[in-house]
C-alpha cells in the first residue's frame, strides 16, 4: 500500500460524511490565511486531492468531481490538510493561483454586510470571468 493510500485511508476513516456522502470543506490561503470558499468534497474528491496535491471538490450543481480551477486554470495547491474536532469537516490550506471565486474576486466573501444592513462589496475583483470563462 502506498504512503498517499495510506494517508487517504487514515484520513477518511476519521470523517463523518452527511447522508449524500459528502463532507463540507473551508479553502483557506496558506499564506494570507484569507477563507477562500466552502465547498465539498466526496471521497473520490479527497483521493483525487489527497493523490494530486491539487484541491478537487464535489459540484452538487452537477454532480460531478472538478478540479478547481481546471477552466480558469486558477489552480489550488494543496498545502495542510486540517480536520475539525469532530471529523464533521475539513480545512484545506492552499497556496492559490490567481483567485479562489469564480466570479473574479479572490475570495467568494467579498460581500460584506453594513452597518445599515446593506451587502457591501469589500474585495477587488482580480480578473474578468466573461474573459475567462467565454
């Protein structure tokens, strides 16, 4: 048994998934330490991730296993896996190409809410998704 095997069995074997086998995930800059997302990941996502040292995450939108930043080519390298007290979910410290949100922002929490109540834009946008996703 390789040592990425082992690691992938040792780490899911801690892990409660929720009733669609999927567990919720936090990408968090390594560097910044800025939250990315949160996203999911099944266990095919966690082997794939676990055997690449690149984030793959679970699109429940679509059903399917993607790795980010595979049309943007905004890739997230895998720095630290971290699991919560409970196994209940992980954190994923990654060092980030580009951005992390598909809508041209580096983070996806570029929103924030005001003192008045109002949902702020807070970050900058890095790069235009029209161009990037045309």
């Amino acid at each position: 048994m390789t040592a990425k095997m082992k690691s992938y069995e040792s780490l899911v074997d801690v892990l409660h998934f929720d009733q669609q086998g999927l567990i919720p995930t936090v990408i968090q800059d390594a560097g910044t330490k800025q939250v990315l997302t949160l996203c999911y990941l099944n266990r095919e996502a966690i082997k794939k991730s676990l055997e690449t040292g690149l984030v793959y995450v679970f699109r429940r939108s679509q059903s399917a296993l993607m790795k980010k930043g595979e049309t943007s080519g905004h890739i997230q390298t895998i720095r630290a896996v971290h699991v919560d007290c409970e196994g209940k979910s992980l954190l994923l410290l990654v060092a980030q190409k580009v951005a992390g949100c598909h809508t041209g922002y580096v983070t996806c929490y570029f929103r924030r809410l005001n003192s008045k109540g109002k949902l702020v834009t807070v970050g900058r946008r890095v790069f235009d998704p029209s161009k990037v996703y045309a």
